[in-house]
C-alpha cells in the first residue's frame, strides 16, 4: 500500500452513509401508528366481547382469585369500559401518551394475574377476551409479555413526541 491510500474496502464503507433523522423519523411514526392501531383494535375488541358478558367475565376474574370478592363485580363493570376507552384513546394524538401508559399498566397486571394462576396451578379460562374461552397456559403469558413489551415500546417511540404533532 502506499502511503496516504486506503483499501478499496475501506473506501466502501465510508461512502455508506448512516440513515437520515428524516428516514428514521419515518420509521418511528410507522412503527408507532402500526403499534396505536394493533394495540387500539385488541383493547376495543377484548373490551366489547367482555361488556356483552359482564357476569360470565366477573367469574372469570372471581377465578383468578387474586382480587377481594368485593371487587369483582365493581371489576367486571368497569374494565371492559376502561379498556374500549383506552383503544380509542391510542388512536387520537392528543390521548396517546397516557392511552399508552395505561396500556401498559393494565397490561401488567393482566401478566401478574396470569403469571400468579400458573404459579399456584389454578386451571381456569382466561376471560381475556369475553366468551371466547381460552385455558390460562404459558402462551397466554408470553402472549401478555409480548403485548406488555409493545405497550413499553409505544411509549419509548411517543416519549419525546411535540404537542403539536398530528400524527
């Protein structure tokens, strides 16, 4: 090689420019519109299916035997609401951040309530989604871990998100 010359390899890579801000930016907007809409649908679908069942659902949480009795049907009343409002609410700009944080936090405990049945080997139906009825397994938990991590990453993607922003 002589003196002041690069491999061509070399020459290569430094030709390669890293992803704009603008592209990234693009990428970012989609991959959070994709998670508002996915993550807006389930909660708008698992909350009509448990409000047209409001007293099988209040069973299904009865079973889970993590709540006082007292709560349950105050639960199976009002869940289902707070989960269609927190659908719709991941659609509009202006409510995504607390939608999302909500989400999240509801999503936790939806994991901790599946997490602590399989613990203490409670066979029950999850009544994640009204009368379609499912058995609690490790797929229902992996699946409420992976619905947590897409609540966790909407938040990462809206943290620094302008006021005015449309999107």
């Amino acid at each position: 090689l002589r003196r002041g010359t690069r491999p061509a390899a070399l020459r290569r890579r430094e030709s390669v420019r890293p992803a704009s801000e603008g592209s990234k930016l693009v990428l970012r907007e989609i991959v959070s519109l994709l998670l508002r809409v996915g993550l807006g649908a389930l909660f708008l679908y698992a909350g009509v299916l448990k409000m047209l069942d409001v007293q099988g659902f209040a069973v299904d949480i009865a079973n889970y035997r993590a709540a006082p009795s007292f709560l349950v049907p105050l639960m199976a009343a009002t869940l289902p609401g707070i989960e269609m409002a927190c659908g719709v609410c991941l659609l509009v700009p202006r409510t995504l951040r607390a939608a999302a944080w909500l989400t999240a936090v509801m999503l936790a405990g939806f994991t901790l309530a599946v997490a602590q049945a399989l613990a203490r080997d409670i066979n029950i139906e999850c009544g994640c989604f009204g009368s379609l009825r499912d058995p609690v397994t490790v797929l229902t938990l992996a699946r409420d871990v992976a619905l947590l991590s897409c609540a966790a990453l909407l938040i990462w993607l809206t943290r620094d998100k302008p006021k005015w922003a449309v999107s």
